[in-house]
C-alpha cells in the first residue's frame, strides 16, 4: 500500500520537476504534501529528475530544445540546490563548454541562463565566465547564426534578429564583468 501512494506522490513531484509553486499553480501542493514522503525519498528523487534532465540535455534534437533543457537542469540545482553537487553544476558549465554545435543565438541565450545561475548561487568560477565572455566578444553580428528551430510559423522572433543582439551582447558582457 505505501509503494502506490508514493508512486501517486512520486507521479506528481516528477511532473511539476519537484516545484511546489507549480504544484501550488495546479492547488495538488497540499495533496503532494499529504503523502508524507521521507526526506531520504525525496533526496533520491531530486537526484533521479536531475539524471532524467541530464539526460534530456544530452540527447536534445535541436538548439531550441537545448537551451529549454538547459534551464530545466540549471533551475532544478538551483531550487533545490541541497540536493545536488558541484559535479551537477560543472556538468552544466562543461557541457555548454564542449558543445560544438550551438548556434550564436543559442549561445547567448544559454550565457544569460548561467548568469542568472550564477548571480542566484553566488558562484565564482572563474574559466565559465572567462568562456562566456569569450564567446561574445568574438560574436560578429554580419554572420551572426540562429537555429530554425527558434522560427515559429516560419519566421524568427523579434528577440533573435541580427539588428536585437548588439545590445543584447554589450549587456551580457557588462553582467559577467560584475560577476
């Protein structure tokens, strides 16, 4: 009888990635809460959504997708950092690191992603900023890249056009530069 109504509490944690504000969003907080599951259960959980979110991350069909599983991975260690490991952040810092196949596009997104983590968990890394600001400041706006993946009924948002990222990289820059 206890398996099942953990795997009924387990079912909801795994949907709403853990996150009882989203939880709360649905009004299934209380009920999730009512279960009653052991700290230990929820610890092992955590771990077992972050492998889950690793594993999205690596097996992530275009650019799009990988910078959305990006943020899930980071925001999960983030919300929840008692959970995890500075193994779990480097992973997160190497993979984006290694990763040869990002448009510039993808990049940028993924550098403000890290510097929202970044500021949020008062981490000092010094080569993951010293990347970051690499990669923007070799980024040349005449051969600037966007995946297809962001176009949506065939046209790119307004936020992904060449003439939108000048500025956008110049802030990103001065943010790291405050890190």
């Amino acid at each position: 009888m206890k398996g099942d109504i953990y795997q009924q509490a387990k079912e909801i944690f795994f949907k709403y990635q853990g996150n009882s504000f989203f939880m709360e969003q649905d009004y299934l907080y209380k009920t999730f809460k009512n279960y009653n599951v052991p700290q230990n259960v929820l610890a092992d959980w955590y771990k077992e959504l972050l492998r889950n979110n690793r594993e999205q991350l690596l097996s992530a069909s275009n650019n799009s997708d990988i910078v959305v599983n990006f943020f899930v991975y980071l925001d999960l260690i983030k919300c929840n950092s008692q959970y995890f490991t500075t193994n779990d952040i480097e992973f997160a810092f190497n993979f984006f690191r290694k990763n040869k196949k990002l448009d510039d596009f993808s990049k940028i997104k993924i550098i403000e992603i890290l510097i929202k983590f970044i500021k949020s968990k008062n981490i000092s890394d010094n080569l993951i900023k010293k990347y970051c600001e690499e990669v923007l400041s070799k980024m040349d706006i005449a051969s600037f890249t966007v995946d297809d993946s962001y176009k949506y009924n065939g046209k790119l948002p307004s936020h992904a056009l060449k003439e939108n990222i000048a500025p956008r990289i110049l802030k990103d820059l001065e943010q790291i530069s405050m890190l």
